[in-house]
C-alpha cells in the first residue's frame, strides 16, 4: 500500500458531506489560493480570484474585440452558464467526442495506468499523481481516477481550470463518488501561467491534457501551451493527449466533414447559446452593451487549416461599447453586417501530426488507443 501523508477533514459550508483534503506536515493555516498548502474544495478560495478574472476579460475583451479581424479566446467561454451549456453538448447526440474518448478510457484505463508507471529496469513502479489541465467538470477523468485507486491504493488529483464552477463541480462529483482521491484544486490559466506541481516523494507525474482541448490552438501556440507543461515535469513523467482526429483519410475515410459540422452546430441549438453566451458575460462583467439578439452562431470547416471554427456574426451594422475599466478607456466598437467574431478554433489531427507535435515539446509518443470508427485519439508520451 502506497502512503499518502497527514489527511485531515474539512466540513464544508452549505453541504452536509466531509471532504478529504491534504496537508502538508508544519501548515496549519489556510492561505488564499497557494494551492500547494491545502487541496480543498474551492468555493472556499474563490473570491480571492474574482477580480483578477475580471481584469482578464477586460484585457482581452479589449485587445480582441480592437483586432482585425476581430476576436475572443476560448476561455471566455466557461463562466457558470456557459460551463453548464458545454456540460449539455457533452451529451448531446450529435457531439460524438466526449462519449467517444469516455469508451476508450473505458475500454482501456488499466493498460494506460500501467503504461503510465511503467519502468524500464524492472524495478517497481511509481505511485502516480495525476494533474488535468482544463478540467472542466472532469465527468471522464473518473474513470482513470478510479482505476489509479483499484492499482495503487489511493492518489491525488490536481485539476486545473479557469472555470470556479467546473472546478466545484468537479471536486465535489470526485470527492463524493471515488474513495481514495485526494484532490488539490488551481484556479489558474495554464496557457500562460506555471503550474506549480504538488510532487510527492517517490511519486511520477501523469499529465492529462484531454477532450481535445489542445486543438482549440494555433500549431504554434499548442506547441507552446505542451512546452509550458514539459517545462514542469521531471524525464520520465508522462502526458495523456486526447485529439479529435481528421476527416477524410486514410483509416479515418468514414469521418465526414459533415460529422464534424453536426458536431458544432447542433439541431437544438445549444451550441449556438454556448458561443452566444460570452457576449452575455461580457454584458455581465464589463458592461458592454452587446444586443446578443442582433448576432447568430456560425460554424464552418477551413479544410487548408484542418480545423472547425467558430464565429458569432453581426446580423446588422452596429456599434457596440465597453466602458472604461482597470484595463482602458472607454472604447466603441462597429461592426458591418456580416462581419464576425472569431471565438474558437478546433483543429483535427492525424496520427503523425500528433506525434510531431508531442516530438516539438520533447515529449516521446508511447503508445496510442482510438476508438473502433477512429474518430478520436488518446496518446500516452514521456518527458525526455
């Protein structure tokens, strides 16, 4: 049986459950956000963030919104109605990567926890510690939780997200429904930021970067974003890298782009109110004036790019204002009928751009598993 040192219990306000969280020996005193000092739910860390995150959507309200063309990162995405929103594409029937990559785990999270703690020498393997960048609500990280605890005994989770929400959610799903997790929660933007990781003696670190977030990146910047991580890891340490794969090639000659499309424009419309849903956060938050009637959800496939984009297109010629803040002065933005916001790329992958791209981050592909139809990736490497 692995050891995980000192666990105490916290009872958390407004629920009637008791948490497992970690201590550190010698630390007695909850300090803000340094994740490294206690793993604890985070609604009991979230108003120390709430106006750094502000001043983040300001700056890049700003700064996107002024671009030719114009411009809004992904992250805006994920407040507390749009990480509900993204919950409910996850399950809808025309979203097949989220169902997809859960059965793969399904099928193959005992093969993917040996191979992460695998030595070469023979000699026993390491107790994992698994870290999620974008983790969202984590709903399919369960299942390799869970199987990290049946082969080990126990572990800790490090989530990452800049999502508050999705990280409650998550923790308090995982700390409910999976015995022997102990999780530490970071509120952070890990494109950009450091990750400080919580290493345990005797431990190895296996990175989960899943759901294809990676693709939602310029080539350059999922490269930088894969860079970042490596930087934190020790040789030896792993990745889990999950991509949707391209359509129309090879093995993947059943995938058609208009799976894709379906994919991101949903019959129901949901995801039309999840990309339509950040001009109500910056309503919201910044107090622009946006009219979110006078806009429409547009997806389309760039086939030179091999990537699904989305837009938010203005319906009619219009001007739109942000009011003076922390981050600027007061601006008005116009825009002509027709012209777009570019919210989010999804790129697709190929089996070789996969690896090239893990080889341009010194990590070293392992071993891959797809499902049966091979819409979907996930590909275990090692930092060399």
């Amino acid at each position: 049986m692995h050891h995980i040192p000192d666990r105490m219990h916290l009872m958390l306000s407004g629920g009637d459950s008791t948490h497992e969280i970690y201590r550190p020996p010698g630390r007695d005193v909850l300090q803000g956000i340094q994740v490294p000092t206690f793993a604890i739910a985070p609604e009991a860390v979230l108003p120390s963030v709430s106006n750094t995150t502000t001043l983040h959507v300001a700056k890049e309200a700003r700064a996107g919104l002024s671009a030719t063309p114009k411009t809004l990162s992904p992250w805006l995405f994920y407040d507390e109605a749009g990480s509900d929103l993204f919950e409910q594409i996850t399950e809808l029937p025309e979203y097949y990567p989220t169902r997809t990559e859960r059965s793969i785990f399904a099928a193959h999270a005992p093969e993917i926890l040996c191979e992460a703690a695998a030595t070469s020498n023979g000699t026993p393997a390491p107790m994992l510690t698994l870290i999620e960048l974008g983790a969202g609500t984590a709903t399919k990280t369960g299942i390799l939780l869970a199987e990290a605890v049946r082969q080990q005994g126990s572990v800790v989770y490090q989530p990452v997200d800049v999502s508050e929400t999705a990280l409650a959610e998550a923790t308090d799903n995982i700390l409910s429904s999976i015995p022997g997790v102990t999780v530490r929660v970071q509120v952070a933007d890990y494109t950009r930021e450091a990750l400080p990781l919580n290493r345990l003696a005797n431990t190895r670190t296996l990175a989960l970067y899943i759901g294809s977030s990676i693709g939602n990146f310029a080539p350059e910047d999922a490269r930088d974003v894969l860079r970042n991580l490596r930087a934190q890891l020790l040789p030896g340490d792993t990745l889990l890298l999950g991509t949707d794969l391209a359509p129309n090639g090879g093995a993947n000659a059943n995938k058609t782009v208009a799976t894709l499309l379906a994919a991101y424009d949903d019959a129901a419309g949901t995801t039309a109110a999840f990309n339509l849903n950040v001009l109500t956060r910056l309503n919201r938050d910044l107090g622009t004036d946006f009219d979110v009637e006078n806009f429409c959800h547009r997806a389309c496939w760039n086939p030179a790019q091999s990537r699904i984009e989305m837009h938010l297109e203005s319906i009619t010629a219009q001007r739109v204002h942000i009011p003076a803040n922390s981050a600027g002065p007061a601006l008005a933005i116009d825009f002509a009928q027709g012209e777009s916001i570019h919210t989010e790329n999804s790129y697709k992958f190929t089996t070789t751009a996969v690896e090239t791209l893990l080889a341009s981050a010194n990590f070293k592909s392992t071993k891959s598993w797809q499902d049966p139809q091979h819409l979907f990736a996930v590909t275990l490497a090692t930092a060399i």
